[in-house]
C-alpha cells in the first residue's frame, strides 16, 4: 500500500498554509488547559472550546487528548530558539541555566512544562514527544561546547551533549524531584562547576 492511501495517524498530522493558525489556537488552548487543569483533566471538549476549534475538526486531526499533548510538543520543538553565544563557556552555560530556572522557578512558569513532563509519565506518546523535544533541543546547546573547544577553553573531544544535560540536570532534579526551589545564585553555581568540569577534561570520552 503506498503511502499517499495510508490514513495519517491522529496527532501526527502537520497543517501547513492557512490551517497553520488552527495548529497553533489548539496549541495555544493546549498549553493552558495542562496549566489550568494538568493532564488527567484536559479534555478534547476543552481544547476545542478554548481553541474555538470545532470538537470535530480537533478529532479528526489530533484523535485524543494524547494526540494533541503530542503536537504542541512538536510546535515547541520547531521554533526559532538558539542557545546564548556570548563569547564564553561559562557565560554561555550561565545563561541556559538560567533559562530553566525562569521556565521553572515559579509555579505560574512551571505549571505547563510541568504538566507535560507529568504527561510523559502516563503517556507512551507524550512520553516519545517529550524525548524528541529535549533531544532536539539539547541538540541545538551543543554549539555552545563546540565553540569553547574553538575559543580554546574545553578540551578537543569534549562530550558536547553530556556537558549541555549536565548544566540543566541538578536544576531539574530539584525542580521536578525534590521540590527544592531554584534561583539565579544556583543555576550560576551549577553553571561554574560544569565549565570548571569541562576544563579538567571531565567530559573526555572515558578510556576502556
């Protein structure tokens, strides 16, 4: 059977041309009912009122709640975001850790992106998204480690992903696991102690 016969999978259809505004009120309306209500209670009534989208429409390009969870996660991941470039390792890796202490610092802040995560947790599908979202994204961070062994300040070799994960990843475990606050000293702190890492070759692939 060739693909142009094959019947899309709901939530994974991508609306282009005019139909992109209708993709982005449902993300949009997405988005506020995971901070409002969190994912056992959005609906695809919700969405569709919300949105302003008929509940028919959203059916038959989303197909469930899982559906839609899994596209705005799509959305996210095709904007235009790149990581600082301000001319040092440790400058650059201050400022993403600061960008997720401003994304989860604040319950207000937190509330969607933390209601993804806690999607992914009931979830196969927005389980899946949320990995291609963080992958694609950490992806993107890589540039900042390529640049310091560029500039000279990290060593040739440097695991560039590992370092941009381990910037973000004692942010997230308070955030998300212990339930400790985060703050600017703290993601500066963080940030100091990878580029010092990354300077003693720390992220140097290990030898066997």
């Amino acid at each position: 059977m060739s693909t142009e016969s094959a019947a899309p999978t709901p939530g994974t259809v991508r609306p282009g041309g005019r139909t992109a505004r209708t993709r982005s009120a449902v993300r949009d309306a997405v988005l506020t009912g995971l901070a409002e209500h969190g994912y056992p209670g959005l609906t695809v009534e919700y969405v569709a009122e919300r949105s302003g989208i008929h509940k028919t429409t959203v059916y038959r390009r989303w197909g469930s709640v899982e559906g839609l969870v899994a596209d705005a996660l799509d959305l996210a991941g095709e904007d235009a975001w790149t990581p600082p470039d301000t001319g040092t390792l440790e400058s650059d890796l201050r400022a993403l850790a600061r960008e997720v202490t401003e994304t989860f610092g604040s319950a207000s802040a937190a509330a969607a992106p933390t209601a993804f995560i806690a999607a992914a947790f009931q979830s196969e599908r927005a389980a899946q998204a949320l990995r291609d979202f963080y992958t694609e994204r950490f992806a993107r961070c890589e540039s900042v480690v390529r640049r310091a062994v560029d500039r000279g300040e990290a060593p040739s070799g440097t695991d560039a992903a590992a370092v941009v994960r381990a910037v973000s990843a004692p942010l997230f475990f308070r955030a998300l696991i212990t339930r400790e606050p985060i703050d600017t000293p703290l993601a500066d702190q963080t940030a100091a102690a990878v580029a010092a890492a990354v300077r003693a070759g720390a992220y140097l692939p290990t030898r066997r």
